[in-house]
C-alpha cells in the first residue's frame, strides 16, 4: 500500500499541532539526529530553492537527501537520496512498517511522509537532507528535522485559512521555522519578512538578500543567467542557471547562501550545479513545437508574477488555467486578466479540483472576452504556444497524458 492510499479522503485534514510528529520522532530514536538538515520556506520558490540547494550539497561530493512537496506524477517523488526518488518497493515497506504508528498517533498525510522522509534519509546514512517546508512555519512538521540552518524565500498572501488574514501575520507564521542561534537567510528585505524577522530573531543570526549577501543576473532568451554574486566567502561570475525565470536568479541565491552555512563551496563546482538543475513542474518545457511550458504556480502573486515575466519575451502565449477548492483560484484568475483578455479552463480529476462551471463563471465575472473550455488530452493537438498553470495537479495529468 501506498502512503496516498492509506490516507486518501484525508490528505487535507489538518490539526496544528508539533506535538504527534514528535512523538513520532521519538519513537523512532530520532534519527533526523543522525544527519545535517537544512530546511527552506516561504510562500513561493521554495522548490526551486531545494533543488538548487541539494545540487550544490551533491555536487561537492556528499550524500543527500531531499524531502519535496507536492509531488506531480508518482508519491515516490516526494522521497529522494542524491536526487533519485524513492523505489516503490522501498516506500511500500516504510507505510507497512510505520503504519501502526501512523494510526496510533493520528498523523495527518504530511506529517506521516515527513517521518518516512526523517527515517529514511537516516536509513541510508545521508550526509545532508533538504526539507521543503509544507506550509507556514509555526506547526509545520519539517520543523522536527531540527535544521541546522533554515532559508524563508519570500512571503506572499497564500493558505490565509492557516497561516493568516494579513502578510504580517502570514510572516509571523513562517519565522516560527527560526531556531536561535542557527542561521536564518532571507530572500527578501522586504515588508513585512525583515521587520519580523528583526523582531523575532537574533541579528546574529540573520543573513538577508541585498543586505549580507549581494548578486545580480539576468534572462536571455531560454537562457538565465546569474553575472554576480557575493557572500563572505565566495565570489562568483557568469553562472548559467538549470531553471528559468528571472525569479530563479533569487531562489539560487539564497540556495547558495543557505549552502554556505554547511560547506565550504568551490566556484566551479557551484556553476556546475547550478546548471545541472532540473526541477519538473517549474517552468517545464514539454514540448517545444508548438511550446507548451508548465508552472506550479498558483497563489495570486505566483501566477502574476510567473505570467508578466514569461508575456517580456513571449507576449503570444495563450494561457491554460485551473483551480482547486478551498484556493485562492478566483483572486489567481484576476491576476491572470491584468495582462490577458483570453483564457483556456480545464479541470482536473483530483477531488479537490474545481468545478469547470465555477471557473467558467468566475472568468466570465472577470471580464475575461474570450473562455475557451478544454481536456487535457486537448493539449496533444493545440497548435498554439501555452503555458498551463494554476494546480501541481494539472501538471501531473498533462505530464501523464504527454507520457501515454
């Protein structure tokens, strides 16, 4: 049995609380003790930001682990060691054997795969795990990791349900990753991620974007291109980057940064790995004639952002959409309409996807003048460039169909 399996109906139930997960860890004889963790929040690019992180961990030699969520195609993604992903065999025996523990506790489908991931990582003797945050910060189950260093990349309005109404309090949430006397690099110096962290945090321990580390770069075309970057201990010039995307200039920073904390890194060996990156789901090309491009995007600023960078050097591209129940898909839907007049709405298989009567409707309130319903088997024959966006879900079911 798969872990999905095991708590499907009830991979969104969520209870705040630190307290199961760990006593999970405790049973277990904690053995996230075992390794060095680094642990990487934020609202958007924390993705991006693990894989950056753990190319550069491997990539000077060392044993990783890596913890991922979502996963877009197979469970088996959210598990890695040196990038790999779990064997289904493999995971099928870690829920056998921690099933019992997982019902006794009552863990939730998250911090369920977070102890496999903690047990896991210490089963095959890894040097180092990169642990992508879930959600927030404050209950998050990755905090038992007990990361040695932690990165927040940005702070964005998204899960307003949990983590709060307003981007202070959605802040206040994600600094509870913090851990005095541990790094803490941040992504921004922005409103109102600084200012908390000012608050909460020892300026000792802070490193912040701008202020203690500084860089530059730029997109060209299919290229991205990071020209400069300063740390304390390393200089770095004309990086090619894996990912593309103006933001994936910052999100490899603050990777290298995080890095930093743990190894001593050689620029020739950080070039490499930052151009060896992959990473499915963001700005994933599938096709290239006609384009269709893929982004995990979708919380408001996501999207936005993803969109009005991607329109600089393809202003043609049409636009696929989709939304999940209980998501900000609506407020997604209005930041698409700032820069589009017409959109593409599919809906996805997944029981928390949203009702294509409701997206249609909520586009149609927008003002949206051109709604084109359509499958996703649609995409094999559309002879126009698209990116699709606004669901990991959508993206898993068009990445299922292209591989049919």
């Amino acid at each position: 049995m798969s872990l999905w399996e095991l708590f499907k109906g009830r991979d969104y139930h969520i209870e705040p609380s630190l307290d199961r997960i760990k006593e999970g860890v405790r049973r277990l004889g904690n053995p996230q003790r075992n390794y060095v963790s680094l642990l990487v929040g934020g609202t958007n690019g924390k993705g991006s930001t693990c894989a950056f992180t753990e190319s550069l961990l491997r990539h000077h030699g060392y044993k990783t682990g890596w913890f991922v969520s979502p996963h877009l195609l197979r469970e088996e993604e959210r598990w890695r060691i040196d990038a790999e992903p779990i064997e289904s065999q493999v995971l099928r025996e870690y829920v056998r054997e921690l099933k019992p523990l997982f019902l006794e506790l009552n863990l939730t489908y998250f911090e369920a795969a977070t102890l496999i991931a903690v047990k896991y990582f210490s089963d095959a003797g890894v040097d180092f795990a990169v642990f992508e945050v879930g959600m927030g910060g404050r209950w998050d189950a990755t905090k038992v990791c007990e990361a040695r260093a932690v990165a927040i990349t940005n702070v964005e309005r998204d899960h307003t349900r949990w983590l709060g109404r307003n981007l202070w309090e959605i802040a206040s949430d994600k600094i509870e990753l913090y851990r005095r006397n541990r790094p803490l690099i941040l992504g921004s110096a922005r409103f109102p991620l600084y200012p908390v962290a000012l608050e909460r945090a020892r300026v000792e321990d802070l490193r912040v974007a701008g202020i203690d580390f500084t860089y530059a770069g730029t997109v060209s075309g299919s290229q991205t291109l990071l020209h400069s970057l300063r740390t304390h201990s390393l200089t770095l010039e004309e990086a090619r980057l894996g990912l593309w995307g103006r933001w994936q200039i910052d999100n490899a920073a603050v990777a290298i940064k995080l890095t930093e904390e743990v190894i001593r890194l050689k620029e020739e060996v950080v070039k490499k790995a930052l151009g060896s990156v992959r990473w499915e789901g963001r700005m994933e090309v599938l096709r290239r004639e006609p384009l269709l491009m893929v982004d995990g995007a979708h919380n408001p600023y996501a999207v936005e952002k993803v969109v009005s960078e991607i329109l600089k050097y393809m202003p043609d591209i049409d636009i696929l959409f989709t939304g999940l129940k209980e998501k900000q898909w609506y407020e997604s839907m209005a930041a698409l309409r700032k820069f589009k007049d017409r959109i593409l709405l599919v809906q996805v298989s997944h029981h928390r996807g949203e009702d294509i009567g409701s997206l249609v409707r909520g586009a149609k309130e927008l003002g949206f003048k051109n709604v084109k319903v359509l499958k996703v088997e649609d995409l094999k024959d559309y002879p126009y460039p698209l990116l699709a966006l606004g669901s990991t879900y959508l993206i898993g079911e068009i990445k299922r169909c292209f591989s049919s």
